[in-house]
C-alpha cells in the first residue's frame, strides 16, 4: 500500500482577492519599516505553483500559511477559506518591523477620495487625539504609525485608483483565545473595561460599536515564550499554540485588555449636544430599533432616530460583559442589568460604573472570587458541536477553574488591582 501524500492543490493556496492587495504592496509596506510575511514576497509561490519547489518546502517557508476562518465541525477542526465578506482579516494583516523583528498587525482604512488627506479618516484622527496619553486608565491599543499607500493594482476599484492609510498597532489577540476561568481572574478584565470608556468619555470621545470582537488581550506577559502571530488568522496554528505554549496564569501576572477600532467613533466639542444618528455597530441599540434583533431591512435602512452615543455605549459595553460572563459573577450582576437598561435615561454614566464596580468588588466575600465563570472560549461558538465535542469543554472549564481555585487558595486570592 502506497504512503506517498497527495500533492496539494495549487488553487487552494493561490492569493485570495484580499491577500492581493499586500502583495501588490509588499515593496512599498517593507521601504515603511514593515516586513509581510514571505507569502506576500514578490513571486514568492511562483516556484511552488510551477512545480520547481516542493509541497513540505513551500510550507516551511510559510508560502501556504493562508488566512482561514476558525470554523469547526463537531468531529474535528475544519479551515475554511476566508471568504470576502470576513471583514476584520480583510482590512488588516500581521507584519514584522524590520528594525527589531516586533510584531504589529496593520490596518488599511480607505479614503473616501483619493485627494484626501490622511486625517480624514476618523480612527487616525482619534488615535492621534489620546495616543499620546499617560492616563494609567487608557485602554485604547496605541497607534505606533501611519502610512498612506496609492494603490495601483486595486481590486476593489476599476474607474480610479484608490488611497489607503495603513494604521500600525501593536499585535495583539483575542481575548477568546485565552479564556477566564475564575472569578479572580475576570474581575481585572471587567475594571480595565470600565476604566477604558471612563477614559474615552472624559475626552468627549464615544466609540459606538463595543462588542466581544473589538476587546483584544496583549499576549506577554501571560505567554511569556511567545505565540505564533498566525494563531489570529489560522485555526491549525492557533490549536496548536494551545496545546504548545507555556502561560502563566492571570492571578498571578497581570493581562492587558485594550479596546480596538475607532472607526465609527464621535469626539464631541464641550458643550455641543450628545446625539447622532445610526451609522453601524455590532450590537444594535434598543432605543434606535425598538429592539435588539432588526430585520436585514432595518439594518440597512435604519430609523432616523437620534441617541445619545454615550449611553450607547454604556449598553453596548454591558451587553458584551453579559455575553462573556452571563450571571456568573453575582456581585457584578446589578450592574450590568442597569447598564443594559431598555430606558437609556436610567443607565449609569462610564464613570457611574467604574465607581459602582469597585463599591462591589473593594470587600468581596472570599467566596465569591472562587465562582466559576462562564466560559467563554471562541470553541463555544463553533455551530452544532455536537453532545462529545461540548462535554469535552465542560470537562476542560471546570478542571481549570478547579486548578485556578486552588492556586487562588494557595496564593492568598488577589483581588482587582485598584
């Protein structure tokens, strides 16, 4: 019986749409300071595609390490290719500074001319207003640099050539990835959230669209030996991060959560009114839709109804703890039902919470730090687990949250840094 492996097929691994354009621009990215990965090298898989190098060569190199989608059947992991409409991989992608090999991940936003300036691209101009704060309670991920690029070889537009500004962040992961297991743990999460929207709306700055997906974990010092900067884009690389990656735990060194993507956000002039209409948003506001779940229809067309951003964001921030935690941290579950209060006049302020979550947490009861939380690993949104598939996470959650329990005991149960 015949062990030879089947040869790959090469239409799999060409560059999709959205992986052309970093090609296209790999020259110009890298004369910036900013080395793509050898995938986007120029030519780099013509030797593969044309038979000249090796199936097991190219993958050492890192010619087929192509961006897929963590989705999952209930037998076993399954990649999929990302398809277009994947919008966060889309407009970003992982680089390496050429001066010190530092990761960063860079975002492309387009202009909506190509004669306009850099600055109107409103995340720029919002990064640039706090970036260079020293407020301990900035949890906005810093902006390192920026960059314009005219791209000739557009495949998004055929009448004009389009202008993008690439915004250089530090690389960070989801904090899906790496999920709580223990109340101990979780609160920390909670008050640097809290602190972070205290820190934006005192700058008249609102986000408008907080949601599980724009809240990013910094990977050291909790994984102190590393992580392959493939493990945002690619599922085998991630489950094999997880199996292979020493960690400390967080109740013993601390994490740092930041919140991502400003695109949408709003800086309002002191004394101008707090209201603006629905642009978009992941966790759609009840006092636009009247409800939680519109219709495609009035997603796409949606009421012209004015709210006040700030309470918008107050939901969206509680919703999205909700959704993490559920009510599995008693002492946190009044606040978040007040913020993710229908009527948005009896919501907290951003400041209001941050008081009112350290007024429940400054005494808890030793107890209560030793609850398990809900589990919130990007494993439990993986569709039709099956029955084998959910119990085998169960069984890891509750191991880990025993493990943790324990240490906590031992380590004299650290409470929230204040």
């Amino acid at each position: 019986m015949s062990t030879a492996t089947s040869p790959l097929s090469k239409q799999e691994y060409m560059l999709g749409p959205f992986e052309y354009w970093w090609a296209c621009n790999y020259n110009l990215i890298f004369e910036r300071g900013y080395r793509l990965r050898d995938r986007y090298a120029p030519n780099a898989l013509d030797s593969w595609l044309n038979g000249i190098m090796s199936d097991d060569e190219a993958r050492r190199k890192g010619l087929l390490d192509k961006p897929v989608s963590r989705t999952c059947s209930s037998d076993e992991l399954v990649t999929t290719a990302l398809q277009d409409d994947d919008i966060d991989l889309c407009k970003g992608m992982d680089a390496q500074r050429v001066s010190d090999n530092g990761q960063v991940w860079i975002k492309r936003c387009s202009l909506k001319s190509p004669d306009d300036p850099p600055e109107s691209v409103m995340e720029l101009v919002i990064n640039a207003m706090i970036k260079d704060e020293n407020d301990p309670q900035n949890r906005f991920l810093p902006l390192l640099d920026h960059f314009v690029v005219h791209d000739e070889t557009s495949w998004e537009f055929i009448d004009y050539n389009e202008r993008f500004v690439c915004l250089v962040f530090p690389w960070v992961i989801p904090v899906d990835q790496h999920p709580w297991r223990i109340a101990a743990e979780a609160m920390d999460f909670v008050r640097q959230l809290l602190e972070g929207l205290s820190f934006l709306h005192r700058r008249r700055i609102a986000h408008r669209d907080i949601h599980r997906d724009n809240i990013l974990m910094s990977p050291l010092p909790i994984f102190y030996a590393g992580v392959n900067p493939l493990r945002n884009i690619n599922v085998t690389a991630l489950m094999d991060d997880l199996i292979e990656k020493p960690y400390r735990d967080r109740i013993e060194v601390p994490a740092s959560y930041w919140y991502i993507d400003l695109g949408l956000s709003s800086y309002f002039r002191e004394g101008s009114p707090h209201q603006v209409s629905w642009e978009g948003g992941v966790h759609k506001l009840p006092e636009v839709f009247g409800t939680t779940t519109p219709s495609v229809e009035e997603r796409l067309n949606p009421p012209a109804v004015l709210y006040d951003p700030f309470v918008g964001d107050v939901w969206q921030l509680g919703t999205t703890l909700r959704i993490f935690f559920g009510k599995s941290i008693p002492s946190l579950n009044p606040l978040f039902r007040a913020m993710t209060d229908w009527d948005p006049s009896k919501r907290p302020t951003a400041d209001q919470c941050l008081a009112d979550f350290h007024v429940r947490t400054d005494r808890l009861p030793r107890w209560q730090l030793l609850l398990p939380v809900r589990d919130a690993s990007w494993m439990k949104k993986i569709p039709d687990p099956g029955w084998l598939f959910t119990l085998r996470l169960l069984i890891l959650h509750y191991r880990e949250w025993f493990r943790l329990a324990k240490k906590a005991i031992r380590l004299g149960l650290p409470k929230p840094r204040s």
